[in-house]
C-alpha cells in the first residue's frame, strides 16, 4: 500500500451515478459526455502514475459556456469536479477521485486573438504550451515559460501550476507572463479577470488564480503576453568534479552581472543516462552544467567570454562552447529528455523543492547520503540558476515496499529543503504529493488562511478537493461542517 | 493604546492588532506616509507606524534574494543592492514629486501599492519580483506566504494577493525580494516631434524588436518639442549596438539623439515620477490600457476637456493630469475607457473629491463580491486601513 490516503468517495454520489451522467449530457451537446467504463480508464491518472482512480465520469466541453453549463450541473447536484489539461501533472494535481467529474480541456483548443503590436495572445486553456510559440513565431515572438513537457502540456495546467521552465530565471514563470483569464466559478458564473493592460487595480486575484491547482475555478481562456525573439542563443557545458564547485559557479556567474537565460544542472548518473539515451555527447564528469545567453552575436561572444572566465577560474573537467546551432541543439536535447531517458531505465519519483542557491551542495550532498540510507539510486537534474532541484528518486513499481520507501526518502528530501530556507515544490505543485508535508513549510494559520481564500471561491469545497491542504486539516470543510 | 504606536516587533503588531479588533477600533497603517495621497481617505483615530519595524534581513547576492523589514527605507535597500552592483527590477516610483510629501518611502508601503515604474514593461511590476510576505490579519494573527525562494508553488499565492492590498488585508511586515543584477550601461534613443499615434507606432515597434527595451515613454508637452524615448541597458558594447540597430530601424528617418549620463538618469526620474505633474494642484489620472489604444483615448478625452498627458509603458500607461472640475471627470474618464477597457485610478486630488469618486477603477460584481469576501476573511472586522479602497466594508 502507498502512503498517500484519498477520502473515501461519497456513497450518496456514486449511488447517483445515473442521474448525474443523464443531467450533463442534458446540459451539453452530444457527444460531450464520457462515461463508458473503458473510455474513463483513461483518466484515472496524471503523470504521478502510481495513482488511480477512475471518475464518475469525464466531460469534455468546447465553450467557456459549456463549461459553465457543466459547474452548475455539479454545483447544484454537489458532484466535485476536477479540473484536467493534458495530465502530465507529476503531482497529482488531476488524480480523479471516485465520486468526481473530470472536467478536461482536450476541446477547449482555439487561438482566439494574436495581437503582436501589443505584444499578446489570447488562447482557450486546452492549447499546448508549445503551440502558443507555435502560433506566433512566424511573426518573431514566442511564448516564454517552457516546461520540458511543453510538447503535451496545456496553458490550463500550466496556469493552475504556475509552471516554470529552463528559461524562468530570466524570463520569470507562468504567473510573470499571464495577463488575463476568463474562469467559470464554482457555481457557474463566468468572471473576467486582466486582460490585454497591466496589473489591474483591485485584489490581484489572477495572481491568487496562477497556481491554485485548480481550486478556485475553471480556467477557459487566457491573455498571455508574447516576447520578441532574442536574435541568438548559445549555450557552454561546463564540466566539474564536484557538485560544490558547480554550485560555486552559478553563483559567482549570477554575482558578475550576467543574467543568463538558462543555468541547468546534471549530475553524473543522469549524465551517463541521458547520454545513452540521446546522443548528446556529454563528458563523464560529477556535475554539469549548461549556461545559456542571449542576443546578437556579438552580444553572445562578450557574456560567453565572460562566463567562461568565470567557470575557467575554478578549474573545470571540460568546457565546451557551443560552435554551431546543431551542436546547441544536442546540448539541449540530452537535458530536455532527461526525464525520458532516466523512465527508460527504471520507475522513477520526481521531486521538485527549491533551496537557496547557497545551499545547493550542501543538499546534494545529503541527497547522497539519504540515497545510501534508503538504498535507492538518484538522478539529479534541475534549474541551478533559481534553486529548483530535481532529484528523481529511481525505484521498481513492481517490488513490493520500493515505492513506499521512495516516497519516504522523497518526504524527507523534502523536508530538508524546507529546513535550509526553502520550499516544498518550485513548479509543479503540491497536488496529492506533497499535501501532507505541508505542515512543515506552512503553520496551521498559514494554511487556514490559504483555505480561507478557498471559501471564498468555492465554498462547497467542490473543485479539487482533497489536494494541497492536508486531509485533517481540510475535512471539516470537505464535509461540510464548516460555515 | 497610544493614538500613535510605532511597533519595533512583528509581536508587538499583533497585539496592537488583536486590541484593536476587540474594541473594534481600526488603525490606519503608515509607511513613510509619502504616498498618503494615494488610495481614498481613511480617518481613523489610531495609526500604526511601520518606521521602526526595519532593516535588512538578509542579502545574498549569488541568489538574488533580498529580505527587509517593512519599514526599511527604500533607499536603504536600494543603496545596500548598489553596493553589490544589483536592484530591483521594478524601478519604484517614488511619489514625493506628485504629492510634495516628505520623508523616506518604505520597502513595506511599495509592497502594499504595488508600485512599479517604466521597467515594469520589461522586468515586470512589483508582484512580479516579491517571493514572499509575512503580516499581520485583521485578527491579530502572525502569518507568512512564500518565502525566500524565487521559484516557489507551494499553495495559494497570497504574496500577489498582498501586494496592492493598500493595508486593507494585512499589516505587511516583512517582504523578500527576486532581485537582478545592475546593468554596466543604460541610455536612451529619443526622437523628436511625434503626435501620440506616430509614437505608439515607434514605440510598439521597438517592443517587437530583440533590443530588451526597459522604457517607452513619449512626452507631448515636452519643453522643446514632443519626445519619444526608447531606454536600453545592457552592457558596453551591447548599449551601442541596439541603440544603432533602433535607429536605423524602428526610428529609420527620424529626428533622433541619443540621451547619455546623468540627463538620462534626469530624464527617466522624471517620467517614472510624473515630475511634469509635479508642483500643479490639478488632478492626475492613471490608467493602465492596451498600448495602442492609447492615441484613440487620448484623442476622445481632449475633444471633451483640456488636459495633459504623459505616456510610459509603450503606450500602456497614460497618467493625465486636469482640472478638479466635476469630481475630477471621473464619470467622462471612465466611460470613454469602458469603450476600450483598462482601468482607472484618480491618484492625485483633494480629498474631498476623493470620498466622492471612486479612486479605484470599480470591479465587475463577480469580482466586486469576491474581494469583499477575501476582505472580510482577513479583517473580519474591518479595522486595517477602512475605506482605502472601497472595497465593500464588512457589515
Ligand atoms: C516529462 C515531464 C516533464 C515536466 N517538466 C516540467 C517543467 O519543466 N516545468 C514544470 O513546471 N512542470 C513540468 N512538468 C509538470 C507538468 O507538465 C506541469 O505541471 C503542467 O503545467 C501540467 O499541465 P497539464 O495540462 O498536463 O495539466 P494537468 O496535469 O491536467 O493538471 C494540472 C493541474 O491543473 C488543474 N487544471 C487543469 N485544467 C484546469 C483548468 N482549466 N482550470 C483550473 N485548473 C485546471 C488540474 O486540476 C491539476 O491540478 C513535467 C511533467 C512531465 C511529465
């Protein structure tokens, strides 16, 4: 058995079933309405696989209308809803429960406005993070935050999980590039909030709404501010022999004045296996680094020289300077499907907490020492440049008792984390995962208040319950009790 | 309690806060009272001083992080950052010029307004750089959000939710910071003579350019002519070689110079302070807009009545600056801009007109209803900062 509880689902709604399949499929065209036993399979899981659970049943609208439709249909038969993009959250962030409706976004997927004179696109949440680039680089834009599933991954994901990406340290993550959305309330109202000007007066309730992991409302369309392409971009490896003296490096690049765009970290196993996998032809080395910068090329030679000053000064393994656009790109290939090639070899868990740029060795080191304690390998791959670790604990789903160490190991990495200043996840959100551990980064105020703004919202608690907060700490709400 | 308190502990606040609440008797919440214009007026017959709550908590340069006390000056942070060569991204404005106030802005009072400057097109606004709050509810009860990390989902996002609450949600005492490294260079292609569209245009062009332009401002009353300047930062070689690709491309047959040292540094103070505002008792408005509708307002507000204007943010941005006539147009203003959209905001006018007009651009019901009830949450009693924002008061 796995640690992580679910509620028991609502016997009055399961015995419901019926009833509620026949007033959404009432309440929308056809063909909206899924709920055949083997077409709901595949549902029942996001990217954090080793849950499942099949909904009541799936809904799947075109319209901000037919969504709204939907949330009344729920709201008046009290039927919790979870909110569902592409399902690549590797938090659990769209687990299903039993007696829930999956509210999934596949059909929501029109550009409705490319405005680059003012520097925005406005999208229905459905659409992948990589064709919102996709839909304006034609014109010499793109769409900043780039999570490396940005293939399959939605802006409706990417909005609830304020999703971030290798480019985030300069250009800042989902919430910094998100302008406006239209979102179905719990009850159905429809609510605009943004829009094509800055910073609204008022609350800032779509910074409330960028990263709730669903909890607040349904999220149909959105503005999302458009960049102009950078003329460049080259990246260095940059190979040491110990995570310390990495470590080192991206701080004395950050203190120089540099900003570069990307600064991600690898760690020898995950340098070995992504090597195999992808050809990209990294060194052998314990801790690599990969430095992006931008501009024209001139602009390009002047931050690389002085990067490479930099890194030259603490005596690295290798250093390679990107000497054309292919070998950039096979730089970039071997990190992007990291996590690809280290789920070749084994199951894997991927933790995601962020630390002080100053406490990155220290907690790479006791990564280490925890992997030896658990007997479970680690792969290390993250954003150096903000803190952004990811340890993917490796482990064998189909041996009984791995998992429940791993999680574990996780749980305790995590903890560590937040004990050197940090946090508990930098990007991909708490969602089942981390619900229970956020007692050690938040006090109970600290989440009251948070539940608080919940009710505000939602007060039937209707839309993803059962995630981020801690199960006793939101139960009096989930059932009702509280007022 | 004291009419005036001025709190050296974040427990103290909460003490100060919890009496407050249980005699039901609000507190108006002061920084360095420089922007005490700013917002509706609150009359209450406490207030709580921020000034002695401060200092510098932490600084690490290697991560760009920056944690201060609320009542830290803002020029002590920015002189600790100078020193490591860094700042804050979002450029301040400081208000002193618009308001003729005195004193020292705090760190705390530019969380609470959110207030950002002309970068805030390029290194986003004040939201943007904030990771992490701690403060003090309406009930008394210490509380934090985020942290010192600048990649942080861990929950709700209360940091953004604080930040422009203007007191009303929080007694905010202590914030951190994302911050950047300094450029080695700034300086400024400005063109002379433009009418508002030509600028817009000129402006928005060289938005869609790869040049990272961090200001976009054109001045119509300008002494001299009309100006339009486009600000780039960078290092050396890299100032020069944008400012010669913008003039060669988005301002190709235009009257240009280039703006270097310290009447750069003069011009930029000027636009993000509104200083061609400054000593005048006429009314100045804020409104945040798609940046090329910004001819088409500016067109339908003068065929009404005169006014001034001075636009940032590409366009983005037009602070207007009239008579007090008529509650300061407030109804004109706000139904021309209902044709495009964008919001309002009366910062300058006597306080008189500002208990009458609402100093906030009001919020559609949905949205009305919900930041009545997020308020009523944080101060159930309604006793931080009462009536700065209009925000329906709790019953
Ligand atoms: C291989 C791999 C690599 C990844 N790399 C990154 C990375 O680099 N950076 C990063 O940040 N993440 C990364 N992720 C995590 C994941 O891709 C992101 O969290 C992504 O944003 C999820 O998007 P989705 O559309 O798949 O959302 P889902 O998994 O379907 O849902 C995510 C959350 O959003 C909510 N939600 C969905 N739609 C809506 C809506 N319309 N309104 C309100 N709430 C809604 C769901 O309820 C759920 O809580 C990675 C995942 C994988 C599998």
């Amino acid at each position: 058995m796995s640690m992580i509880a679910m509620p028991t689902p609502d016997q009055k709604i399961l015995d419901q079933r019926q009833e509620i399949i026949s007033a959404l499929q009432a309440a929308l065209p056809a063909g909206r309405v899924i709920h055949d036993a083997a077409e709901i399979r595949a549902y029942e899981c996001d990217a954090l696989t080793a849950y499942r659970c099949p909904p009541l049943g799936v809904v799947l609208p075109a319209t901000t209308q037919e969504v709204s439709a939907v949330m009344k249909v729920c709201h008046q038969l009290g039927v919790p809803v979870v909110p569902r993009g592409a399902g690549t959250s590797l938090a659990g962030g769209s687990l299903p429960t039993a007696d829930s409706i999956i509210l999934g976004t596949a059909r929501l997927n029109a550009t409705l406005e490319i405005d680059t004179a003012n520097r925005f696109i406005r999208v229905q949440t459905g659409v992948t993070n990589l064709s919102v680039t996709g839909a304006v680089e034609a014109d010499g834009f793109f769409y900043a935050p780039d999570p490396s599933s940005q293939l399959a991954c939605a802006i409706a994901g990417n909005i609830a999980m304020n999703s971030g990406g290798a480019h985030c340290l300069k250009y800042g993550v989902t919430t910094n590039n998100l302008m406006g959305v239209k979102m179905v309330m719990a009850d159905g109202e429809i609510v605009d909030i943004g829009g094509a000007h800055l910073d609204s007066e008022g609350y800032d309730i779509l910074g409330l709404i960028c990263g709730s992991e669903g909890q607040l409302g349904i999220v149909t369309e959105a503005i999302l501010r458009i960049l102009p392409k950078p003329e460049g971009a080259r990246p260095v490896l940059i190979g040491y022999d110990s995570a310390e003296t990495a470590g080192q490096c991206v701080a004395e690049i950050i203190k120089s004045g540099v900003l570069p765009v990307a600064i991600e970290y690898m760690d020898r196993l995950c340098i070995k296996v992504t090597d195999e996998f992808s050809g990209a032809g990294y060194p052998d080395v314990e801790a690599l680094l990969i430095v992006e910068v931008e501009g024209s090329e001139a602009e390009i030679k002047e931050q690389l020289a002085k990067v490479v000053k930099i890194a030259n000064k603490l005596k690295p393994v290798e250093l390679r300077e990107s000497a054309s656009a292919q070998e950039s790109a096979l730089i970039w290939k071997g990190r992007k499907s990291a996590f690809g090639a280290i789920g070749q070899i084994s199951d894997y868990m991927c933790l995601d907490g962020t630390v002080p740029v100053s406490q990155l060795p220290f907690v790479l080191r006791r990564i280490s020492e925890l992997s030896k304690k658990y007997k479970l390998e680690v792969a290390n791959v993250f954003h150096a440049g903000d803190g952004n670790m990811h340890p993917l604990i490796l482990y064998d789903a189909n041996k009984p008792g791995d998992l429940e160490t791993a999680e574990k190991f996780g749980a305790e990495v995590l903890r560590l984390c937040v004990e050197v200043g940090g946090c508990l996840t930098g990007e991909h959100g708490v969602g089942i995962e981390k619900r229970d551990l956020m007692g050690n980064q938040y006090s109970a105020a600290d989440m009251e208040v948070q539940m608080n703004v919940k009710d505000c919202f939602d007060p039937g608690w209707l839309l993803n319950p059962s995630k981020v907060f801690p199960l006793e700490a939101s139960e009096a709400r989930r059932s009702g009790a509280a007022k | 309690m004291n009419k005036s308190a001025a709190p050296v502990s974040e427990g103290e606040i909460a003490e100060i806060i919890k009496q407050a609440k249980a005699q039901l008797k609000p507190v108006e919440i002061k920084g360095g009272g420089t922007r005490d214009g700013l917002g509706c007026p609150v009359k209450t017959a406490t207030t709580l001083s921020l000034a002695k709550l401060n200092g510098i908590t932490l600084y690490e340069p290697g991560a760009l992080t920056l944690v201060a006390k609320a009542g830290t000056t803002l020029k002590a942070v920015e002189k600790t950052l100078r020193a490591k060569n860094q700042r804050l991204a979002f450029e301040p404005m400081d208000h002193r010029a618009l308001y003729g106030t005195k004193g020292e802005p705090t760190i705390g009072g530019v969380v609470a307004c959110n207030i950002s400057g002309s970068r805030r097109i390029q290194g986003g606004a004040c939201r943007d750089s904030l990771i992490g709050v701690r403060f003090v509810d309406g009930n008394g009860d210490i509380l934090k959000n985020g942290g010192r990390v600048m990649k942080n989902v861990t929950g709700l996002d209360l940091v953004k939710l604080l930040c422009g609450s203007h007191g009303t949600l929080g007694v905010i005492t202590e914030v951190a910071f994302k911050v950047l490294p300094a450029p080695e260079r700034e300086a400024t292609l400005a063109i002379a003579n433009l009418n508002t569209s030509q600028a817009i245009d000129v402006l928005s062009a060289a938005l869609g350019s790869p040049f990272e332009i961090t200001g976009a401002a054109h001045l119509p009353h300008n002494k001299g002519g009309a100006l339009t300047a486009l600000r780039v930062e960078g290092f050396d070689s890299q100032v020069e070689y944008r400012l010669s690709r913008l003039r060669k491309g988005v301002a190709a047959g235009l009257e240009t110079r280039i703006i270097k040292g310290s009447q750069h540094d003069k011009l930029w103070r000027s636009i993000r302070d509104v200083e061609p505002f400054k000593n005048t008792s006429r009314c100045v408005w804020r409104l945040s807009v798609k940046p090329g509708d910004a001819p088409a307002i500016q067109q339908q507000i003068s065929t009404m009545f005169d006014a001034k204007y001075v636009f940032d943010w590409g366009g983005g941005l037009i602070w207007i600056e009239i008579d007090d006539i008529e509650n300061a147009r407030a109804n004109e203003i706000r139904k021309i801009l209902s044709n495009f959209g964008g919001h309002a905001t009366l910062v300058r006018a006597p306080a008189k007109t500002r208990l009458k007009v609402p100093v906030f651009q009001p919020a559609a019901p949905g949205i009305a209803a919900l930041s009545s009830s997020i308020r009523k949450k944080f101060d159930p009693v309604g006793i931080l900062n009462p009536g700065r924002m209009v925000v329906r008061e709790p019953a």
